[in-house]
C-alpha cells in the first residue's frame, strides 16, 4: 500500500523511483483518488504528477461512470484516453449493462464530452447502432446533445427504449 498526496494505491507487487515518483505495479492494482477508482492488472504511473498507464482496466469515475477495457491513460486531472472496451453509466459486474458504448478509443473529459471513435451503442449488450465518431456529454448537468438512454418496462407501454434530443 503506498499513500502519496490525495492518492492512495494497493497492489501485489510495486517498484517505485523515489526520485522521479514513477511506480511500477503488477496483480490487483487499485488506485483511488478523491471518488475515482482504477482497478487493472498492471500500471505505469507517476505519483507525483498523478498521470499513468493502466492495463486491463476496470475503472470508477463520480458520479457514475464506468470503463472497462484493455488499456486507459491518465492525462491529467479530467481527462483520460481509454482503449478497447466499454463506457457506460450502469453497474458492469452484473452481466450486460441495461447499455454501453462499445468503443476502439475514446477522448474524455470528465464534466465535459467524450470523443469516441469507433463507437457502437449496445442494449444488453445487443448492437443498436454503430457511428465511426460520437460525442457524447460526461457531465452531471444537463447538456445539449443525444443523453442516456433510458431502458425499462411498465404496464402502460410495456419494455420500451426512450431518448430525446436536447436542444
């Protein structure tokens, strides 16, 4: 366990260069910061300036936005580069999220948008629609643009999918 500022890192096995504050962990990497969470495999990362590489990621960000996939990039403090995985607001350890992005990279900014290239809306995991380039609002405001889409059932209209385009 190592506690460096406002970080706090668990892992299996870590080597760190005091000088540089660069750390190299394997097996169970956990890193919390503030309510962001990046669960992975193995991780690159510099403490000191809070940026890093992470593999085979699994990965919290408040208020409740999840990314799972091979390899996520801390930039800085708000922005982050995911590679090959899901992106979704839904819980991810219960089988297929209600939906989930699908995408080959992704450009986020947290309380900004999300630029996804190679990116396929999923419903249960069932592709719904596939664009080569998506932005998408990561904010917990309202924003202008296609939101969340909401999944459910009722007795009056029985499962339905419903969106709207806010202007």
């Amino acid at each position: 366990v190592i506690h460096y500022q406002d970080i706090t890192m668990r892992c299996d096995q870590v080597q760190v260069d005091q000088k540089t504050m660069e750390a190299r962990a394997e097996g169970d990497v956990i890193i919390d910061e503030g309510t962001t969470r990046l669960a992975c495999d193995r991780a690159e990362f510099n403490l000191e300036k809070k940026v890093g590489t992470l593999y085979k990621v699994d990965a919290f960000f408040a208020p409740n936005y999840h990314f799972r996939g091979k390899r996520l990039e801390k930039l800085d403090a708000t922005h982050y580069r995911f590679h090959e995985g899901i992106f979704t607001s839904c819980d991810l350890d219960k089988g297929a999220p209600p939906w989930s992005i699908e995408i080959r990279d992704a450009t986020v900014e947290m309380e900004g948008y999300g630029h996804f290239r190679d990116a396929e809306l999923k419903v249960r995991g069932v592709p719904i629609f596939y664009t080569p380039r998506l932005v998408w609002p990561v904010k917990r405001a309202r924003a202008a643009g296609m939101p969340i889409p909401n999944i459910g059932y009722n007795s009056a209209h029985g499962a339905y999918l419903g969106n709207a385009l806010l202007l």
